[in-house]
C-alpha cells in the first residue's frame, strides 16, 4: 500500500480500531484472556466502541490486547504510516530518518520499529521447510576500520570472510522462494552447527542443497543430496551456484552500511528478520495486510 493511501484512510484512530479488528477477529471478536467469542460492545466514557465486554469471564478488552500495539501511547495511523515506510525500504530505513519524516523522537521510532521486527521474526507462515534447489552459504557483517589503523584486532576485522571479528550470518535459500537466515556464534559455524541447521530449515527429501566447497558443508551429504561449487575456479556451472543467497546478503549488507551504519550484536537477529521478510514477501502485492495479520497476531 502506498503511504498517501494509509495517510487518507485512516484519518481518525477509530478507523484504524475498526480496520484492527476486522483484520483480527474477520467479523468474530474473541475474548484475548479466556478465547470466548461471547462478546459484546463496552461503553466506558471517552472510550466509547473501542473496547468489548467479554459475557464469560466479564473481562473488558480492546483489539490491541496482546498485540504488539497494547499500551501504546503512539496512534494507530503513526503505527501504519511507519510500517508502509519500513516496508517500502527494500534495503532498509534508519530510525532517524522515520523520525524526521513522522515528526517524531527517535527513541519511540526506535522502539516501535523493533516491535515491528519481533513481529515479523514471529511470522509463522516462514517456518516452513524449504525444498528443491537450495543454497546454503554464510557471511560476515561488520564496518571497515580506517585505512591507517591495521594492527591486532583492527587487521582481523579487515581481513574478508571466515577467521574475522565480525558477526557471522548463516543461511539458507530456496530459488524462486523463501529464505531463511539467523546471525550465528563461532562454534555454529563448524560442521556440526551447519549440518544441524540446514536439517531444521530444509526438507531432506526431494531437495538439492548448493554449497561452496567449504569443510563445514561436508556433513550435509549425510541428510540431503548435496552438490558443491568451487568458487576459485568458476562462479557457476549450470544450476550449481550460489548467486541467489549472495544476492539476499548483499541486500542485507546494504542496510547495514546504506542506513543503519551500525547496530549491535544484540539486536542483529532482528534487522535480519526484516530482511528475511521483505525477501519472502517481495512479490507479494499487498503487504501492508499481510504484515499488520502478523503484528496482531504475533
């Protein structure tokens, strides 16, 4: 959805409650404690046919409860007005600059983009197993040290692909479909760690798993039909390359060094599931709907 079409259909935060609860309850209002669907409209001053009364467990609710939207303070149209901006970003948008397009502080940006994460780290529809042709591959993301400064750990962070100190990323990716991807700890990145993700993200059977000829595949042929491509030599041969997950960890690159210039460890799990969602997503049409399902839901 374009931004002009959120900003003109929700020009009052009742309409974004009643856009709320249709995409929620689909004309069936559940109780968020006890899951009755004996509910009714609650009147309670100022608050007037925003909020329901639950007949079973005489509980008072809003659609909001148990979202990622209960307790906000923020109204509901800035909550859509920056999802569509998030959404939009193919490699990603800075907290400041939603913050100055919004005209908000950028620690409740902040804040409310991380939610929006989570959510989709949460989006059940990607847990599936992927199959057919599958690439496997890992990388390393991290800044540049300044020219001059090349000694100890500056020279390891420098130094390109496995044996750095930068954050190590693993994933899995099917052609034409889905990707699944998860920053990874050191001792994940050695051939029982890979081997045990691959077997959780990628259906043993019937699937073709697409490696370089690293050591820390090997264990891959035990579980799943395993082909190599040797990258010194050539960049594919036919269906053996690994062009779609690099392709996926460029995109990822770019919003590191393109808009965030930064983000810690801790929260690399998140800026990685929201590059993981707009891949799966990316041809779908309409993922504003999508994604407002997956926060009211997560």
């Amino acid at each position: 959805m374009k931004l002009i079409d959120i900003f003109y259909s929700f020009q009052t935060q009742e309409q974004a409650i009643e856009y709320l609860e249709k995409v929620r309850w689909r004309g069936v209002p559940t109780c968020p404690y006890c899951q009755s669907v004996k509910a009714c409209r609650h009147v309670s001053g100022d608050r007037k046919g925003q909020r329901w009364q639950c007949q079973d467990c005489t509980r008072a609710f809003a659609v909001t409860v148990g979202t990622i939207f209960h307790g906000t303070h923020v109204p509901l149209k800035q909550w859509f007005l920056l999802l569509v901006l998030m959404l939009n970003a193919k490699k990603s948008a800075s907290a400041y600059q939603i913050a100055r397009d919004l005209g908000m502080r950028r620690p409740t940006v902040w804040s409310m983009m991380h939610r929006v994460r989570l959510a989709m780290a949460t989006d059940r529809d990607q847990a599936e197993l992927l199959s057919g042709i599958v690439e496997a591959d890992e990388t390393y993301i991290g800044g540049k040290p300044r020219k001059g400064n090349q000694h100890g750990d500056d020279q390891k962070k420098r130094k390109r692909g496995r044996g750095t100190l930068k954050s190590a990323v693993i994933g899995v990716v099917e052609r034409g479909g889905r990707v699944i991807a998860r920053p990874a700890k050191p001792r994940e990145l050695g051939t029982k760690g890979l081997s045990k993700f691959i077997g959780r993200s990628v259906n043993p059977e019937g699937t073709l798993v697409v490696t370089d000829e690293w050591g820390g595949y090997s264990r891959v042929s035990e579980t799943h039909l395993h082909e190599t491509i040797n990258h010194s030599v050539e960049c594919s041969n036919g269906i053996m390359h690994t062009n779609t997950i690099e392709g996926f960890w460029r995109l990822l690159k770019r919003a590191w060094y393109g808009s965030h210039h930064f983000y810690s460890k801790k929260y690399m799990n998140l800026y990685t599931a929201e590059a993981c969602y707009k891949f799966n997503y990316r041809k779908m049409s309409e993922t504003f709907n999508h994604m407002v399902g997956v926060m009211v839901n997560a």
